[in-house]
C-alpha cells in the first residue's frame, strides 16, 4: 500500500515531502483493515452509543455553511465554567460532558461512543501545544507532537489490553529496513507507581537500532526508541502512556505523561464539520479530532477531524477534513477536477489513493474513502463546517 501511495502521490522518491495528510490517511486505512479484522469478534459489542450523541443536532443562532461562515448574525454561546477547576485551560481543551461519567467512574463506557471521550489531559506539565483526539471501538486516545524529530506522546484507555496494542505507535514504525523488515522489541525497564497502581515499564527499540539492519533513510524520521507504561487505573480499565522516536531522557517524560491523565472527567469529540446525512447502512464508530492551543490563521484551533462509518457487513467509509495544508506544486499538479460540488472543483480517483479529493472546501482538504463514487458526492454535496473556527464549544459535528 505503501508503495502504491508513494507513486501515485510523488514523482520520485526524493521528491517533496507532502504535508497533507492524504497518504499518511491511505496507510492508516490499510493498518485499520487488517486490525479490524483481527479485533473485530473482541469489540463486536462496543458499538452502542450513548444518548449524548443524539443530543448534539444543532447550536442555537449559528447557520453552518460550506465556506465556514454564519449566514445571519450568531450570538456566540457563552462558555460554561469547567466542571473541575483544574481543567486544562486554552482552546485545546474540548467540550467537557459534566453529566457524564469518567472512566474511573464508569470504565465499561470507554470506548463504547466515538462521540464521547472518557477522560482528559492535564496539558501544562507535557507542554502541549497541539493535541489530537480519537474514540473508537474498544478505545480512547490522546497524542501531542513532542518536536521537530518526529517524538509524540501518546495516551490510550481501553478495557482490552490486546486493543491498545493494536492502536499505539510505535518507535521506527516509518523505517523499513532494506530486505523490507519492521519489528520492534521491549525490555523490562522496572515498575513505577501512579497513584494507588503499579504500572510496568519497558524500553522499546525500533527497526533503526536493531543490530544488523540496513536503513533505508529516505525522508525518514523516528529510528529511536521507546518508552511504555502500563496499568489499571481502576478494575477493569487499562491504559497505556508512551513516548515514541524518543531518547534516554524521556523515561521521566512518559511519568509524567501518567500524571498528567485525568479519569474523573468527560468530554466531546467535538468536530467542525457536519455531514447532512450518513452513509447508506452505516453508522458512525470511530471519532477523531485535532486542535491546536492557539488560533492559526483562518484555520483557527482547529487542525483535522476524520469520521468514520461502519455498514453492516463491515465495511468502512471514512470522511478525512484538514485544514488546508502547505501542499509542493507536484502534489497539486495530481489533482483533476472532474467534478463540482457546491461550486468547489473534486477529483473522483480512481488509482490509489481511491475517492473523492477536494483541495479547497471552505477551510479544509477534503478526502472520502469506502464509498462509491455517487455516494461520495452526495456526502460532500451534504458537509458544512462550524462559522467559529476557535470555538470548540459551536463545533456540533
């Protein structure tokens, strides 16, 4: 898959990296296929979604439109005080659900409704500045970029080991050795008590210092190591903190990432953008939103948010929005309209990756992928965007 999204993303192999998230999205895609098929028995039951979701049709005064502005004058809604007063401040928090439970109070709830997060992270002591939010069947996570080199801290809630370690990076997972290898393998690096709990802790070496391997370093990052704990903050419950492509140092970091995770605590996977109808036999399973602590431009907190659908003999559509990324003029230069939606020029493709492609939507890339090519045109033909891009709290998608 890989291999596929490369030729038809890049001209050469040292041509520019992309900055958008099309073919990172791909080999996503192709990873959750398989997983899902190994995993799919054990989390066959999480799919019940609470009434919450039910709840989150409309923001009174805001008139969603495709280019994210309001088409009669909105009276932004005034934010509620923070159920806990040590919520984390800044627009990277998501909107909290007081009326529901946290995971340390209810843990069977994780990751049972992608539209509900079970927990929260204190942001200041790992000093995030971006935070990206997934809630899937049989798990929550949380992961921040970490710097430059490609380290990210990674939190993950679920009530079945073997899922999170299906879903948690790991070092090197970007580094294929030359005979086409990939592997990583853990030591025992002690125990470490949060809280009340015991947690493990192992060191994990990626491809990149196993001994014998030749790397292929082409625009390659994160051939480092990692650091992993593991625990039950309360019966029945399982996490997972990690540091990933990290160094020595970050055996402190990852203690302090598990300090920093907040189980008495709820909150939305809140996204800005609103579909007018699902895909046909489908139903929404898996949530994931990103947010940045400060406003950036027209793009404002918001970052990316993906929505994906399950039909009833499993399939997957999934709805991919980033706000508008830096793309090199060879990635541009792949896209042929050969469709308008809503006046937006869309590309239907049919190489890898496959789907519809628009490249300016309001304020985002768009991708639809698991659909048909009709089907993803009416989707698109039926997704708006929040007009207040900074405020998590109108986001109703």
């Amino acid at each position: 898959m890989e291999t596929r999204v490369a030729a038809a993303m890049r001209a050469r192999a040292d041509a520019s990296t992309p900055t958008g998230e099309i073919g990172r999205r791909v080999r996503d895609r192709a990873v959750g296929i398989r997983r899902r098929r190994r995993i799919a028995g054990a989390v066959a039951g999480t799919a019940a979604v609470v009434a919450v979701s039910a709840g989150l049709a409309a923001v009174p005064g805001w008139v969603f439109t495709v280019d994210g502005r309001s088409t009669r004058n909105a009276v932004p809604a005034v934010p509620a005080e923070p159920a806990v007063p040590d919520r984390s401040a800044g627009p990277t928090t998501l909107p909290a659900l007081p009326a529901l439970a946290g995971a340390a109070a209810d843990p069977a709830a994780v990751g049972t409704d992608p539209r509900v997060l079970h927990f929260d992270i204190y942001l200041d002591p790992i000093g995030a500045t971006a935070s990206d939010w997934a809630s899937g069947p049989g798990y929550e996570k949380f992961v921040v970029p970490y710097d430059t080199k490609g380290r990210a801290i990674e939190v993950l809630l679920g009530r079945d080991p073997a899922v999170l370690e299906e879903r948690r990076e790991r070092p090197g997972v970007h580094v294929r050795t030359a005979d086409g290898g990939r592997g990583t393998t853990e030591t025992p690096a002690g125990t470490v008590e949060i809280g009340d709990r015991t947690a493990t802790l192992h060191r994990e070496t990626g491809p990149g210092d196993l001994a014998g391997n030749q790397l292929d370093t082409r625009n390659v990052q994160g051939t480092g190591i990692g650091w992993i704990l593991r625990w039950q903050p309360v019966d029945g419950l399982y996490a997972v903190a990690q540091v990933v492509n990290a160094n020595e140092d970050d055996r402190e970091t990852v203690r302090t990432v598990a300090g920093a995770l907040r189980l008495d605590q709820a909150q939305r996977c809140a996204t800005p953008l609103r579909l007018a109808t699902a895909p046909v036999d489908a139903r929404l399973t898996t949530c994931r939103t990103s947010v940045s602590r400060a406003p950036v431009a027209a793009a404002g907190v918001w970052r990316l948010s993906s929505l994906e659908f399950t039909r009833a003999d499993g399939t997957t559509v999934n709805v991919w929005t980033e706000a508008k990324p830096q793309r090199v003029t060879h990635d541009l230069n792949q896209f042929q309209a050969n469709h308008t939606i809503n006046g937006v020029p869309a590309q239907w493709r049919t190489a890898d990756p496959v789907g519809l492609w628009l490249l300016e939507y309001g304020p985002a890339e768009v991708f639809v992928s698991g659909a048909g090519e009709a089907e993803s045109v009416a989707l698109v033909s039926g997704l708006t965007f929040a007009p207040d891009l900074t405020a998590t709290g109108t986001w109703v998608g």
